[in-house]
C-alpha cells in the first residue's frame, strides 16, 4: 500500500510580546500545538494514524532562528530565559536544533523553508499523496503570515512580503491539487477534520472575498476547516506539558456537514479539478452565468458549472474556423504554459468586435509568445496575456487571449471595449529623424492582412483598424514604422 503523507505546516514566532499572550509571548505555540494533540490520551484526540501514513512536517526556519537570537539576550523575568533554559535542559543548542531532536525522535520528518516559495516547493517535493494538512500560525482575513512583525521591530503587524500568503499564492498553485486526498473524517468534532487551517481568521472573510480557507478548498477540492476571528494559543505557552485545552478551535467546517451544522458554501466533490482551476469558486461560477445568461442560474452547483464550461468552449469555434480559413492559427493550447485565469473579477466576458487594436511587442522579456505570457502572468500577476493574438516575425499568428473575453490594452479600461487585440513581434519605433527601429518583415504584412481579412469575416461589425497611440496619445505604441501600414489594414475592414 502507498504511503500517505499527514503534513504538519508551521510558521513562527514573531519576537517576544509580553503583551501577545495568545501567540508571542512563548516561541513554541505553532510547532508544539501538534505534538500536544499527537501525544495526548485526553480530549480532543486526534484521529488514529493509519498504517500507511507518514507525518511529514515543514517549518518556517527564519522566524525560530531570529526568536533564539533575540531570546539569549532577554533580561530575567520575561519568560524567554525560562524557554531558553528548557530546551537546553533537553541537550539542544536552540530552538532549530531542539525541534530537529524532537521530530527525529518521533520518526517525523522534518523539512524547513526560508519563504513562501519555499514552501510551494516542499509540498511537491513530498514523495506522495497528503492524506491530511494542518497548518499553524498567524493571519488576517484573507491573508495567512508566517510570522508576525518586521524584525527588529517587536510590533504587532504584518511581516514581509515574503512571508504573507495571499490568494493569488495559493490559485497560482494549482497544480498541487492532485497531491492532496479529499479525506472525509467521520467526526462531528471540527478539530478532528482533516484538513485544517489552525490560524487567525482563515475563515474570516475580507470585504467580498472569498476566505483563505475557502480558496484552499476550491483549488485543492478538499474539506477543509478554517477559524473565523482569533485563534487562542495561551495555554499551550504556558506551559511545558502536553495540555490540549489550549487547542485553538476551528469553528466552520467548509465541504463536509457534522451533525447540526449548516454550510454556508459546500464542497462540489464531482467537479473536475480543471472546472475549478478555470472558473474558480461556485459564487464565482454563479456570476459568470448570469453574465453570459442574463439570468440567476436555478439547476445544481455542477450544472452551474457545466453550462458556463460549454458557453465558452463552443461560442467562439466558427469564429476561429472563419479567421483560420485566412490564415493558419498556432492555438493557445499548442503553444502555453500556463491557462488563463477566469477566477479574478478584472475579467470581462466579450460579445462582440468592432475594431481592432496594432499593439508591439517592445518593453517585453524575450519577446516570444511564450516569454510574453510568463511576463504578463508570473512577473506582473495578470490573468491572462494582454492581447488575442501575436505575430512573429516569421509571419506565424498565435492565438493569445480567448476571443470570449475582453483584452487588457489600455490604461483607460473604458477603452478596452469590442476590440481585438494584435500584438506584433517587433519594436517599430522610429529613433532618429526616421532611421533606427524595426520593420515588419514580408511574412508579417502578409499574416496580418489576412489575419484582419478573417476578423473581418468572423466579425463584420469591425469597421476600424486604430494604432494604441490613436486612443491613448500619449503612448508611443505600435511605433512610428507601422502607422503606414496600419492605415493600409483600415481599408481591408470598411
């Protein structure tokens, strides 16, 4: 039988706070939480590990390695002498060497990460299938830290960037649903749910947002537990043995209903992951349809889901069947890595064209489709590339934006509307008194005439063919090398 793997997930310490009792004031709360609860006989008891699953622990290092420093140089009196003397009365040189003592010595194992990426990582690195996830530490509505406070600073605030997960982090990461099981544990009891988010606020919702705990669900389509408000680590601090009573609660399980509960949002076990990935939450779904529809959805959460997958996965094939009669298409699904993302609102769905947009290429990493892509999406975290279609300088017209939805060209998104999007490979402008910058070659005039030709056809309304600087006059864009050639293409659509 494979391995299973329960994964521990623990962030860390800010610096000593005598006046953050429920969480700072002692080093341990996040990483001695889940061995109280594995070693307890008492109440609340963990569910029994099963033959065939493996703890495997991740720690956040940092904030314990930066917690020893500043705990060896405390005055008497505070509490962290105490700590110190503790884990040194265990034969540890600090708190990392203590936890590694400890973890070894319950055949856990133990990985550490220094940042958010880190810990993306650590979790594909598991050689198998996560059974259960726990993770302990701090957070604020919609955003879980791996810490608390900017060292040296000992306020009670948010760290650094690094070390807060977001939203994005986690859809970014969708990939990683295929490692997690979707666990049902058959308890009424929310702290015995397998998948747990153990912070402050994981449940808590920010102003029209969906909750971390609510996006761990719908990503990794896994039930999951979240705390709404704070999360109380006090008698776990206070003390040196395994007392559970400290156990800070999960008080909403998301997906799976224990007894006299009622779900606010449930848990769609039939979707497939991809339905998610794309389309992200149902509260998301159920937009989009009245969008496409004009109408409140009225059937199931997975027909829901169904009929918007079938809206754009057939409204626009004659169109494309139309354009690819004038020119060959190097389809998105060909050529991309990464998809793009319905899941954020600055997303708009497009039902018609009347004119299209010459953009260039300058300004972009590499400048291939491909590199554009992971510019646009990973270095500046937009939902998708910018433009429906890119031609290089080979003549070869990639599909890029889907024609279901509106293109991000301009500053002014009142802009954007019923417009086709054209970036060319290229940097077109004109340097000095008409000499310097790019040309378009043979094989791109050729392309764009008869990708124009077939927008044409696909979409007779288009009556223009405008340069981005003839909407936004203060931008150089497509440069002055095109705008000839620009005002030849305006005449293949009137």
């Amino acid at each position: 039988m494979a391995t299973k793997y329960f994964v521990i997930c623990s962030g860390g310490p800010g610096l000593f706070h005598a006046a953050d009792l429920k969480h700072d004031v002692g080093w341990g709360a996040f990483v001695s939480a889940p061995v109280f609860r594995m070693d307890s006989t008492g109440t609340p008891s963990p569910p029994p590990l099963g033959g065939d699953e493996k703890i495997w622990a991740l720690i956040y290092r940092p904030a314990y390695i930066l917690r020893w420093e500043d705990d060896l140089k405390a005055a008497p009196g505070t509490g962290q002498e105490e700590d110190v003397q503790f884990v040194r009365s265990k034969g540890a040189s600090s708190y990392v060497d203590h936890l590694e003592r400890r973890h070894k010595a319950r055949g856990w194992e133990l990985e550490w990460f220094d940042d958010k990426v880190e810990l993306w990582d650590q979790l594909r690195a598991i050689p198998g299938k996560i059974s259960r996830f726990w993770m302990y530490g701090h957070g604020v509505p919609g955003q879980l830290w791996l810490r608390l406070g900017r060292p040296p600073n000992r306020v009670i605030g948010p760290p650094e960037k690094s070390e807060i997960i977001e939203a994005k982090d986690i859809e970014d990461n969708f990939d990683l649903a295929d490692k997690f099981i979707n666990t049902i544990v058959p308890t009424t009891r929310f702290n015995d749910t397998a998948h747990r988010i153990i912070t402050c606020n994981s449940r808590s919702n920010p102003a029209g947002e969906r909750s971390i705990a609510e996006i761990w669900r719908d990503v990794f389509q896994v039930h999951v537990s979240g705390r709404r408000g704070k999360a109380d680590f006090t008698t776990i601090n206070s003390s040196n043995f395994p007392d559970m009573s400290g156990e800070p609660d999960t008080t909403l399980q998301l997906g799976h209903t224990p007894t006299g509960v009622t779900l606010e949002a449930p848990f769609i076990p039939s979707l497939p992951r991809e339905l998610l990935a794309t389309y992200g939450s149902p509260e998301n779904a159920k937009k989009l349809f009245k969008q496409i529809f004009g109408t409140t959805p009225t059937g199931t959460v997975e027909e829901t889901y169904q009929a918007v997958d079938s809206h754009f996965s057939t409204r626009n094939i004659d169109n494309y069947t139309k354009i690819g009669g004038h020119v060959p298409l190097i389809f998105r699904s060909l050529w991309g890595k990464l998809p793009g993302r319905i899941l954020r609102s600055t997303i708009e769905i497009e039902t018609d064209y009347k004119g299209i947009v010459i953009h260039q290429s300058k300004g972009y990493d590499g400048a291939t489709p491909r590199d554009i892509e992971e510019y646009q999406m990973i270095k500046n975290n937009k939902e998708d590339i910018f433009w429906h279609f890119i031609v290089n300088k080979k003549g070869d017209v990639y599909e890029g934006k889907n024609l279901n939805f509106r293109g991000k060209q301009f500053s002014d998104k009142a802009l954007e509307k019923e417009k086709v999007g054209i970036c060319v490979i290229g940097d077109f402008e004109n340097v000095f008194f008409g000499f310097g910058g790019d040309s378009l070659t043979d094989h791109q005039e050729k392309s764009l005439k008869k990708l124009v030709g077939g927008l044409k056809e696909a979409f007779p309304s288009i009556t223009t063919v405008d340069t981005h600087k003839k909407h936004e006059t203060k931008k150089k864009c497509p440069g002055e090398n095109l705008k000839d050639f620009v005002s030849d293409l305006k005449k293949l659509v009137i």
